[in-house]
C-alpha cells in the first residue's frame, strides 16, 4: 500500500535486535508516541548492515533511512557497531556525491533501555526528512522510454 | 631508460613464464598489454605516456605463475593493494619500476584532435606528442591531454618494485585537493542526481568498468550478475546501473587507488571515478589513510577503534 | 534514380520522416555519440561512427517479453490465477545515420532471428517496421576493416537508402522500396546532377582505396577447427583480455541474450537483456561446471563464432562487419584484426598420419 | 509457499488502533498467502491451538503472526509451529504493537503501517529456509584461568560437581592478592586462615591440575571444545623433585631481588618460596638476578639442594589441554600510584601502599607482624591513610571507585592501633562507601571506637618535614579549612585497575573488555558472570573491582554456569549462522579478518583458498555478510535476499 499520501514519506528503519529493536520495544511499552512513517527491519547486529541496504532504499524510493545499533563497547557481538561506525560514517559522506543529502540517513545509538530516546530520534529523524521532502526515485527504466511516458526529458532540461 | 629497463627484463625473464609490459597497438596513438616471453619479445617494449593500461589487473589470475610486471607509480599501489589482500604472493611477482612524467586521457586528445581516429604518426617527446593525421598535424603539450589522475599525482615512482631503472622523478603536488569534486559537489542535490542520471543512462552494462579495475577482484563472481543475492536486476534503465556503480564505489571503499582504469575502460565514456573520488577523500580524511602504500596495513574498512576520534556523531 | 539533398535541409528532412516514423539518429551524449530519438534542433554527430552502432533499437539491451500478475481468489486466497499479457509495440522506425557496416549487421541479425527454425516475433516485428538511411563512408578510420569481411565502405546490404556525403549535402539512393518511398516522399529531394553523383562516385571510390588490402579469409573454417585444442594459441591471444563485454555490446552483429523474470508483490516481468560470450556466466551451468571457464576458450569462441561457426550456418556470411568498434572501444585495444590473421597464418600440424 | 497470516488483537492493545480485520484482508492478497485471519490473543493456548488447526487445514508451510515484538514470543510461536509439525525457523513476526499500535492513534495510519510490516515479513519468509540446529559433543572439563580466590572457588566448585579442573596461575603459587592480607574485613579474621584450606585443597583434588608459574598462550576452539596452549614459564627448578625445604632460599648469595610476594618491602632472593603455604611450595629462580645464569658463576643452591632439582637448563614448555568451558578469574592490580608527583611519586620511604602495609601488618611478612616503618624500621605512631589514589580521578583516567578500599582502610586502621596501641591514624576521604552487610558498622567501629580521625578532603601534598617525618597537608573540607598532619608513615589507599596484559588475554579468549581493561560480562544485570563468548565466563575482579564475598560469588556462580552448561547431553547451536557459498567465494579472506568469534577459517578446497564457518562458533552476528563484496557468505535467516525483500516491500509499494 503505499504509504499515506501527503501524511507520511518513506522512512527505512534498520535496528540491531540485541538494543535498538529492544529501545523501541521499550518505547513502545511506555507508549511513547511517535510519527507512523518508519518502517524498522529488524538485523542481528548494526554490524550486519551493509551500507548498500541503504543505497538500494534510496534509488527504490526512500525519503530516509535510519540506522540504530548499540552503544559502542556494548555490542552483542562486541565488535559489531565498531565496524558499522566506520561504515555507515563512509558511507554517509559519501551520498552527497550522488545527490542525496546526507541529513536524509543516520545511524545511531539506542540501548534496549533507552525508550526516551528512541522516541526523541524517530521524532527528530521523521521531521529532518519531512523537512527536505520526498526523494525522486531513480528512474528504473532508461530516460528515453521514461521520456515517452512522462513527456519530459531530463537531458532536455540540462 | 627504456633500454636499461629493457635490459633489466631481459636479465630477469629466464626465472619468469613472462614480463607485462606495453608494446604498441593497432595504431600509433595507442599502446597495448605487451607479454614477453622471450628476449625477441622485449624489443618490442615502450614507454611512454601512452601506456595507460594498469597491467596489475591480471595479477590475480596468474596465481601459481611467477611473472613480471612493469608499473607506472599508480599501478604499483594497486600491486601493494593485491599484495595487502594477498591475492597474490610477493615472492611469485617480479616488479620493474620506472618514473612516470604522465600518461595521456584519450578523450582529451579526441576533444583536440577530432580526426584522431584517422592518425597517420605519433611522436613522442619530452614536451608532448606531434600527431598526425590523414588531414593535418596537431602539436599538443603533454599537459593538455594529460590524464587528470597525472594532474595531481603524487606517486610517479612505483612505491613497490624490485629493480628500479631511470633517476626517480618528483611528485606532480604534495595533496590531492579534489577541486573536480568541489566545483562538482559545488551544484544543488537535484543537479548531481540530474547528472548522474543522464550519464547512467549511457551505460550499456558491459562492465569494462569493473573488468579493468585491477582491485574488482570478485569479478566472475560479482553481484551485478548474480540472482541469490540479487542486487541489480538485468534491466537497463538507470536504476540498476546507477546502483550498480554505487556497489562497486563502496566495495572500492579504502581499497581504491583512484588509478581511474574504471573510468578510461568506458567505452561510453562515464565518468565513474568521480564516486571513488569522493570516498577517496572521505576515508583520506576519517582514517588519515592511503590505500596502496603499505602491503601491512589494515585496511581501514576492515579496522575500527573504540574511539574514533574523526567520527562526529549526530547529538540528538 | 539518385536524388540530391542539401545539408541545411537534413534536420527538416528528418523532421518529415519524424510524422510517419520515429526517427533515431547519432546525437553527442557526454563524450560519447549514440543513437536517440530525434527531435529538431538536436545536433547530430555524423563525421565519425557513433560510439555505439543502431543495433539497440532492432535489438534492445533490454526488453519486456511478457507482464504477468497472480490474480488471488477473493474466497480461497491460496488459489491463484496467472494472467499473461505480450505487448507487441513496434511502431514504424527509421534510423538514420547508420553507416554500411552497422547496416550490415542487420543481416546478420536477420540470419539469426528470422531465417532459423525459431522465429524471433519480437525482432521481426520490429524489423519489418523499421527503415534505414545509411550514410556512405567516405573516409575510413584506422579500425575500419570493413572490406576483409565481404562490406565495403559504400555497401548498401541492410539499408534501405545510402547517402554519400559530398561537399554541400548527400547523394541519395534507394536501395529497396521502402527507401524509394522515403525519397519520393519529399520536396526537399531534388534530382542528383551527374556532377554531384560524380562527386560521390569519386569519393566513396577513394574510400575503397584507403582500406588495407584484404586477406582471404576462405580458408578460416579450417585454421580456425584446426586451432580448436590449441590452447596455447588461444592463451596467448587472449593474455590481456578482461573479459568485459564491450566489444560484444558494441558489436553490430552479437545478438546473444538471457532472460530473466522480476517480480514484486503479484506482478512482474519477463526481461530479455543483451549477454555476452566473454564473461564467465555467460556459459555457467547450474552444476557448477563452466565449459568455457577461462578466458582463452571464451576468445576461441567469439572469434569461431564470427569466422567459422556462423558462416558455416549462414552461407558463408562472416558474422563480423568490420566496423572495427571492438577494437577502439576495448580497454586494452585487444585487435580482432591481428587475432585473425594470426590464427590464419598458424601453421596447423600435419594431419596425423589418420591414415597409417 | 502457502503462507498463513494471524493478525492479532491483543485484546484491544492492537485492535484499539488498529483495524486487524483489514490488515488481514489486505493480507490475502499478498504473494504466496493461503489464508489470513484476525485473532483475539495469537500467544493463547487457543489462539495458538488456531494456528496449528490452520496449517493443517490449509497446509501451510509457512506462518507470519503480527502481533507484539519478537523478542517476546518469537520462540513461543515457533514451538507452536514445530507442535504443528512445520520446521520453527518458517516462521515470521510482523511487530504491530510496540511499533504501531502503542506509539500513536491514528488508525488509519496504524492500519496501513501494519499492513506494511505484515507485506515485509510475508516477503521475507518467502525467502526463509527450514533451519536445523546442530548437536555436538561436549567436553567436560573447565579451564580457571587464575588462581586467586575467585578462582579457587570457581575451581573447588567444579571439582566438587565431579568436572575436571586444569587452573592456570601465573605466579609461582596460587592465592592471589587475598593470600597477601592479614586479616580481612568486616570480620578481621585472618585471611590466610581462611583461605589456606582451600587453597590445600587445590592442590590435594583428584579433580584437579594446576599449573602454577603458567600462562595462557592461546585459545582456539568454540564452547564445548576449546583447545588451550598454556605456557609454563622456565623456573630452573625440577618441580617434581623440589621439596619446598627452602635451604637454596636460606643459602642464595643474590640478595637483590625484589620479594614481589612482599610487596618489594621485604628482602627477597633469586631463589624463592613465596610464603610458607604457598600452593604449590616449591622454588623458583629470578633469572634476572640469578648469578649463575647471569655470569655462570654461583650455583650454591645447585650444590646444596638435597633432592638435585636445580635445573638451569630448563626452557619454556607448552603444553595443549583440551577443555570444554573456561572461567576467567585473574583478578586485578595496583594503580601505579608513583604518578602521584604529590605524594612523592615513589621517592620517599615511608609513603607505601596499603598492599606493602598489609605485610607489615602480617605475621608471615617481612617485619614478621611487626609493624616497622621501612626507612628506620621506627614503629609509627602517627599513620596517615589517602584514600582514593588512583580511583574516582579523573586527571590520571580513573575515574570509576575502586570499590572495597575504604573498607580495607578502615580495617587498616583497625588492625593499626591493635599491633600499636598508642597511636593514631588519619583517614584521608572523598566519601566513604561502605554498603555491604556490617560494612558501614565497620568503617563506624574504626573512627568510635578505634578512634581513627576521618578527615574528608583530598591530600594536596606529601612532604619530609626534614626531621625524619612526613608531612601531609590536605583540606578538611567539613570544616573548611586547611589541615597539616605530621606523619610517621602515609598508607595509599591505591585503587585497582585491571591485571597486566587483561586486553590480551580478552582477545585470545575473544571476549570484550571495557576501555580499563576489565573484562565484559554479557549483561551488566542478567548474564553478570557470562560472556558473549559461549562457554567463557567470569569470575572476581577481572570484570570490575571486587570485595572478597563478591568474588567467592561471582567465582561460585561461574562455576554452576560451566556445571549448568556440562548438564546437557551435548549442546545445540544456534542455527541462524553464516554459510558460505563455495562457488561464489574467492578466498580473499576479509570475512575471516572481520569475525570477531574466529568463527571462519581458511581452507583448502582443490588448490583454492575458501572461508568455511564453523557452525558452533559462529554467533550470528552477520558481520561477515557486510563485509563479502561478492556475497558469497550469507547469514542464514537473515541473507542480503531477505534483506532487500524487506527493503522493496517498504519502498516499492
């Protein structure tokens, strides 16, 4: 279904179960409201998280996607979130090339316990993407047959 | 030089199945993989700034052989990169160096020459090349049609090799200041994605790109063609050949050398190195790290720190 | 008849064809020359072979074969219904800009889609509908080869009007009905004066002059069997292959192609998409055993296929046109010419005394 | 597939926000679902007697459930459908009421987001495999890495249950720092009292080997068979013919080694017994200061030793044993306070540690329970304690408490005026901990009726008032004022930090430690004494600082950790574990660089160099999926297909 029109855009949640999944668990027990539109997938680690999942959210359409591990030196797998640090950091500096800002992902850290601030990171990540707005998806067919469809050429316009 | 480095090959080749080198091709603008076998073979070496093939790309698949490979200073940080993943082994990889003034980018000299592909001669000197064609001659400076990874290089001597030959030369600039990446990051999101797009939408999936990097050591193994796990579908719209070149940038991530084969590969002439570029200076700037330089190093994808002093975390 | 039309009304020209055809021609897209849509006011680039030859749009690197969707029982969800649905689209095409070799591999294509036991309905459909204006070379790039495989720099197989380029604007001829047609359809078309056929006639015959002599290659059926277990050989020649694709994708004449299907949710597609011999997967069985595993025998195999292998199918005719796009586009100039040759002149051991 | 979906109710907890009957509706239209119902609690024993009568009557061979976290009753619902007779891992949840149905009211936005989590599991068991946890043998011996009373008690427990031991002790004999006190609190009993019985009993177990003067070198392997190589250190002495009779001790013409048992206060030998009931009671030779093997000349006690075990000969030896848990218990050191330029930093006599006070105080120390000051072995009368040196500070990184200082200083304090009974100590004090059972009593019984002078404030500096005494000069923050003490020896309350070369011995056992070198427990509050590492576990101060009971009960509870594990018949692994795809890996071994278990290995597959994953090692992580370019080893469960199947249900619909 797609996502509610004008009310919500497309959020891609990706959380480690051992913390962040527990964290908005917790957030959820407390009822802490929050904004509908993040979707969570739920992984093993942070470390798990291929920055490419990240990528492939963001040509399909995704207007955010949001990473959540464990604190540092708290890793399940002890190393897992170090690895996804340095990843994910590469990785989101790395998007603006591509014409994607980069306020449009990040990853963070949220213990099982922290409820509070699951809240408060969905709160202010939902409202960072609805500040910037939908992401155009990248075209999944070549821009000439895309031209045919829509009737305008984006290599006219440039 | 090119004799003493001729030399050089000649002495070593009894102990090698063969030496890489570059010999020339199909006309006299281009040069080619050259293997020498024999000692007759060695003749038929140059050197020169049309030697722009990083030979290092068929290292690994001669595992088992010992072999010799001439190298550029950029093709032998892609040595180091191989000898760091141990994808081949030192003792099995004879290296001969020699210091590079540059080599050309071919799109260039199409831009200045548009009747390149008619060339008749091509002399090479000191200050450039004289090229001729079945029209006229056109004299071009070396710094014009020069390949921009030679702009900014900084390692023109082989960082790795075993026999050394000529005197070695200076680097090009002491940092890379990415300048392409500012004026091109310089544009609105909308205009890079506009960009990309078009350029993508060139592409014809052929992977020469890929094929040509001499650290796309998955290869025949990579994920733009494979079902499980199915990255990129078959289709040719922009989508998967854009994600296709985001995979390979971020597989490149601290492994990249940026000696731009990817790029110069391209048959439809899309400038992909700009991505490895840009993580280039990213990991240049988080990790202080520089791919290709140390065989011991760990990779900085590979590493961490429990305490990463260059990460600024967002405070939420 | 040969018709005469002046460079300055070419863009009107193709802007005639554009209101009963769609017309493609070689426009500049980055560094690159491709064929795309025309519309007017779009610079074409037709002073060099375009980077990449027409052959996709006879020939798509990708295209839709089928749609199909599951259908669920409202009642009993577990039942499904597939709905199949093929979209026969091809609408009347002309490409212009073409050059002879490109033309030419249209033939080859027809060899493969249209005269074998299985018809390909969605080439043919596209085939019949399409038309061609070639335009004569009349000066050859170092890559050109065109003559050692039976094309010339003016051949006319594959087009349905050549035009030669000469000082002010293009000598026009009609090669089949379809281009008469195309010709006599317009004002912009005068009659050709005997000096400006002339003209033509001179340049395309300096054309022919300037192509290497070619070899004969009659007897590369025999060198090529004969070389078959030659690894050695095939090693060599193959040395600094990387095995991409670009001389396979560039080629006017490869028409190999996988398939696959993509789905999401209840829908999905049937895709058919260019393949290419040099790559590992192209001949990767489900067992794990690859008949073609290294690069040696997948050179053997492109260059059999084009000198022997389809020849011997076709009629002799060589499934290479000589527009030498392998060789300039190919990251380590690997020439297809210099392979050849040297497989034509490896002396083959003496047959081994079968007879004693 | 045939996928059955039960959206529940939960009661109203789900249904109050969320409009389960359309969920479910939109549900059957999803690819591969069977069947799709709304349920009033999934997790009853009539909602999941539901599930099992659905899979049979539409033969399902699949179930998403949508209810409330996995976390909850993922293992609930996966029994339900192995009662079913369906493999438990063909099972998915979609999480509508921690994620949807209790974070906002809006149902219509409830309603469509649980439809989309619902669309996301149905695509991902789409793709999931039947998984089939593995069974392997367990071998039932435990490996105590230390030798002080945590893992003495570790150790003796295990024994006691019929495990065999192997314990490694890096010292020449086992005991400890507790085996170093005098008396302990809150009880002032005599700490070798206490201690020496168990300690006989270590060497006397059946069950029991010990190898003392030892190290762990290496540890590979994976719970239920780890192999150790363990290192025993040249001693220079044949242990199995040394008697302990200390004649060497007594005639060894070196004289200036340093006594570590004492705390270097004592005069000590190149050949040495620590204390006469050190376990095991043999000699050992410094040979640093041994002048036989530093200018072979000497070999006195060559000569003299009645049973020929002098062996100057002697190599480090190693030695594999194979265990099938490990209990880490090696416990902690000093702080190096000698960075504390104020007081001293090392250089003035008098000013010693509590450890070196603790031998003065002991009966078997140095001063033989006499308590000399070492300068001019003068009997103090004005003895001043600093608390926290090198705990709760910042400035020198260690800001966490040590935790049982203040409790060995007011025992100190104590024990002071019953060996001298006309003097008096001054306590230097941040804040005084004492929350364990008689503690706070304790600390009040010194300063009532032992009199000691607490004085809260930080000592600013320590100096020699030139006359043979020390002076200390601190604040006294209560009355707010500067105070001067003349001293004739000042006590360091040094903190603890964790034992020497700790981070090594982590990375060798592969668990973590935190930034102090302290090893991690798996949860600070529910798994304190096991690790992530299954089948390694804690024991005493090693993980944080800790108090003697603290450390027999951590070492007890490692010990029926390792008792509760050997109980199974054989172990089951968890089989949501990385596998590699053989073809498509090329051995460029960046997985097995990146695993942080050791849980990948490099193997030769004809002439090929291919990661293979060790099943019961690997713990599930994925790290190495993230890390393969090519894919070629995926996390089972949790593949790149699963993964992206639930990207494009988020992103495409």
């Amino acid at each position: 279904m797609p996502v509610l029109n004008g009310r919500e855009l497309r959020i891609v949640g990706f959380l480690c179960n051992w913390c962040s999944y527990g964290g908005a668990d917790t957030a959820g027990v407390a009822r802490f409201d929050q904004p509908t539109d993040l979707r969570v997938i739920r992984v093993p680690c942070s470390g798990r998280i291929d920055p490419l999942f990240i990528a492939k959210a963001f040509m399909n359409g995704a207007d955010g996607v949001l990473v959540s591990g464990c604190h540092p030196r708290d890793c399940h797998y002890a190393e897992g979130n170090y690895y996804a640090r340095r990843r994910l950091e590469v990785f989101k500096q790395f998007i603006s090339v591509l014409g994607i800002e980069p306020e449009r992902f990040e990853y963070t850290w949220v213990s099982a316990s922290e409820g509070q601030r699951w809240q408060e990171v969905v709160t202010k990540f939902t409202n960072q993407v609805h500040t910037l707005g939908p992401l155009a998806p990248i075209p999944e067919v070549a821009l000439s047959q895309l031209a045919q469809t829509t009737g305008t050429d984006i290599r006219e316009e440039a | 030089m090119l004799d003493k480095l001729k030399e050089s090959i000649k002495a070593a080749l009894p102990e090698l199945d063969f030496v890489m080198g570059w010999g020339m091709g199909y006309d006299p603008l281009h040069a080619t993989p050259l293997y020498m076998y024999e000692p007759e073979d060695v003749d038929n070496l140059v050197w020169g700034p049309l030697n722009v093939h990083n030979l290092a790309v068929h290292l690994p698949s001669l595992k088992g052989k010992k072999v010799g490979i001439v190298v550029k200073g950029c093709d032998s940080r892609s040595v180091v990169e191989l000898l760091q993943e141990g994808l081949i082994n030192r003792e099995d990889v004879v290296i001969f160096g020699a210091p590079c003034n540059g080599i050309v980018d071919m799109s260039k000299i199409r831009k200045a020459v548009p009747d390149a592909h008619f060339v008749h001669s091509v002399e090479t000197d000191d200050n450039g090349l004289t090229i001729t064609t079945d029209k006229d001659t056109h004299k071009l400076s070396l710094a014009e049609v020069m390949a921009d990874k030679c702009t900014r290089c900084r390692f023109p001597n082989a960082v790795v090799a075993d026999h050394f030959v000529g005197e070695k030369r200076e680097p090009t600039v002491e940092n890379d200041a990415y300048e392409d990446l500012e004026s091109f990051e310089s544009q609105g999101f909308e205009e890079r994605r506009d960009f990309w797009m078009t350029e993508m939408d060139r592409c014809i999936r052929c992977y020469a790109c890929r094929n040509a990097c001499p650290l796309c050591v998955c290869r025949d193994h990579c994920v733009a063609q494979s079902r499980n796990p199915h990255w990129v579908s078959q289709r040719d719209g922009v989508r998967d050949k854009f994600m296709f070149q985001i995979i390979h940038a971020m597989h490149m991530a601290g492994r990249c050398t940026e000696c731009g084969e990817c790029e110069r590969a391209c048959p439809m002439d899309i400038p992909v190195l700009l991505l490895k570029r840009k993580l280039g200076t990213v990991i240049h700037d988080l990790f202080d790290y520089d791919s290709g330089l140390d065989a011991e190093a760990r990779p900085p994808l590979l590493a961490f720190k429990l305490e990463e002093e260059s990460i600024k975390e967002k405070d939420w | 008849m040969a018709k005469y039309l002046k460079n300055d009304d070419l863009g009107q020209w193709l802007s005639e064809l554009g209101a009963d055809y769609k017309v493609y021609a070689p426009v500049q897209e980055g560094d690159s020359i491709a064929f795309r849509p025309f519309s007017k006011g779009k610079a074409l680039r037709i002073d060099r072979h375009a980077t990449v030859g027409p052959k996709e749009i006879l020939f798509p690197a990708c295209e839709e074969l089928l749609r199909f969707s599951y259908q669920k029982d409202e009642e009993n969800p577990g039942r499904e219904n597939i709905q199949v649905q093929v979209e026969e689209n091809a609408t009347p095409t002309l490409i212009f800009g073409s050059r002879p070799c490109d033309a030419r591999g249209f033939d080859v294509f027809d060899g493969a889609f249209t005269q074998c036991s299985v018809k390909d309905s969605y080439y043919i459909a596209r085939r019949e509908q399409a038309a061609v204006v070639s335009i004569a070379c009349t000066r050859t790039e170092n890559t050109c080869f065109c003559n050692w495989v039976g094309g010339a720099p003016d051949g006319t197989n594959g087009s349905d009007v050549l035009l030669t380029p000469i000082q002010e604007g293009f000598v026009a001829e009609s090669i089949t009905e379809k281009g008469e047609a195309l010709l006599a359809g317009s004002n912009l078309l005068a009659e050709a004066t005997p000096e400006q056929e002339k003209e033509a006639k001179a340049l395309r015959a300096a054309a022919h002059e300037s192509l290497p002599e070619a070899p004969d290659f009659e007897c590369m059926p025999e060198q090529l069997y004969g070389l078959f277990d030659n690894m050695d050989f095939w090693e060599k020649q193959s040395a600094k292959c990387i095995s991409c694709g670009a001389c396979t994708y560039l080629c006017p004449t490869c028409h190999c192609f996988n398939i696959t299907d993509e789905r999401q949710g209840n829908e999905g597609e049937r895709l058919r998409t260019w393949d290419n011999c040099m790559s590992r997967q192209f001949t990767q069985e489900a067992s794990g055993h690859n008949p073609r595993s290294e690069k040696a025998y997948r050179l053997k195999n492109r260059v059999g296929h084009k000198f022997c292998y389809f020849p011997e199918l076709h009629k002799g005719h060589i499934a290479c046109v000589g527009c030498g796009r392998c060789i300039k586009s190919c990251p380590v100039s690997l020439d297809i010419r210099q392979v050849v040759t040297s497989a034509k002149e490896c002396r083959l051991p003496a047959e081994d005394n079968d007879n004693e | 597939m045939r996928i059955g979906v039960f959206i529940c109710h939960c009661g109203s907890n789900i249904e109050g926000t969320v409009d389960t009957a359309e969920v479910s509706r939109i549900a059957r239209d999803y690819p591969e679902v069977a069947f799709a119902t709304d349920t009033m609690y999934a997790c009853s024993e009539p909602g999941q007697d539901g599930i099992i009568e659905a899979i049979g009557e539409h033969k399902l061979d699949g179930v998403v459930v949508a209810s409330c976290t996995p976390r909850m009753h993922e293992a609930t619902f996966r029994n339900t459908l192995e009662r079913a007779g369906l493999n438990p891992y063909m099972f998915e949840m979609a999480n509508i009421r921690e994620h949807v149905s209790w974070i906002g009211k809006d149902r219509e936005a409830n309603t469509n987001k649980a439809a989309d989590l619902v669309r996301m599991a149905v695509e991902k068991l789409r793709r999931n495999q039947p998984l089939i946890a593995k069974e392997f043998d367990i071998n039932r011996r435990v490996l105590v890495i230390g030798g002080g009373v945590a893992g003495i008690q570790a150790a003796l427990d295990c024994a006691d249950a019929g495990l065999e031991v192997v314990m490694v002790e890096r010292e020449s004999t086992i005991g400890g720092k507790m085996a170093k006190l005098d008396k302990t609190f809150p009880t002032v009993d005599c700490s070798s009292c206490i201690l020496g019985p168990r300690m006989v009993e270590i060497a006397q177990h059946p069950n029991i080997t010990l190898y003392a003067c030892s190290e762990v070198d290496g540890v590979s392997g994976y719970v239920g068979n780890f192999s150790v190589k363990i290192k025993k250190k040249a001693r220079y002495v044949d242990w199995d013919k040394c008697t302990g009779c200390g004649e060497c001790v007594e005639k060894c013409p070196s004289r200036k080694a340093p006594n570590t048992f004492d705390e270097k206060i004592g005069p000590g030998r190149a050949i040495n017994i620590p204390f006469p009931q050190a376990i095991p009671k043999k000699a050992t030779i410094n040979a640093e200061y041994c002048i036989k093997l530093t200018k072979g000349k000497c070999g006195t006690c060559e000569k003299i030793c009645p049973s020929n075990a002098i062996d100057f000969q002697q190599q480090d030896e190693i030695i594999t044993e194979e265990v099938g848990a490990v209990v880490a218990a090696t416990g902690y050191d000093l702080f190096d306070w000698t960075v504390y330029e104020e007081y001293g930093g090392g250089r003035y006599p008098d000013v010693i540690t509590s450890l070196q006070y603790e031998r003065l105080l002991s009966a078997s120390g140095p001063t033989g329970g006499h308590v000399k000051r070492p300068s001019d072995g003068k009997e103090p009368k004005n003895v001043v304690f600093i608390q926290c040196v090198g705990s709760r500070d910042k400035s020198v990184g260690r800001p966490y408490c040590s935790g049982f200082c203040c409790m060995y200083t007011a025992k100190q304090a104590i024990l002071t005026k019953d060996h001298i009974p006309d003097s008096t100590s001054y306590v230097f004090y941040m804040d005084i901990r004492a929350p364990g059972k008689l503690y706070d009593e304790f600390t009040r019984r010194a300063m009532e009726e032992y009199g000691a002078q607490y004085i809260r404030g930080r000592v600013a500096m320590v100096y020699p008032d030139g006359k043979g005494n020390m002076i200390v000069r601190g604040a006294d923050t209560l009355m707010g004022r500067q105070v001067e003490v003349q001293a004739d020896l000042v006590v360091l309350a040094v903190g603890v930090e964790s034992a020497k070369n700790s981070p090594q011995l982590a990375e060798k056992l592969r668990i973590s430690y935190d930034s102090y070198g302290f090893f991690m427990e798996g949860h600070p509050k529910l798994k304190p004494c096991e690790t992530n590492t299954a089948g390694v576990y804690l024991a005493g101060a090693c993980q944080g600082p800790k108090d003697i009971p603290a450390s027999v009960a951590q070492g007890s509870a490692a010990a029926s950790k390792v008792i509760g594990l050997f109980s199974k018949e054989k172990l089951k692994s968890d089989p949501q574990t990385a596998n590699v795809d053989i073809k498509r890996c090329i051995g460029c071994g960046k997985c097995v660089l990146t695993c942080p278990f050791g849980a990948i290995k490099e193997v030769d597959f004809r002439g090929q160099p291919k990661a293979e994953v060790i099943e019961t090692v690997c713990q599930g992580c994925g790290i190495c999926s993230s890390t393969c370019p090519q894919g070629a080893i995926q996390l089972r469960h949790f593949t790149d297909n699963q993964i992206l199947a639930e990207v494009e249900a988020i992103c495409r619909f």
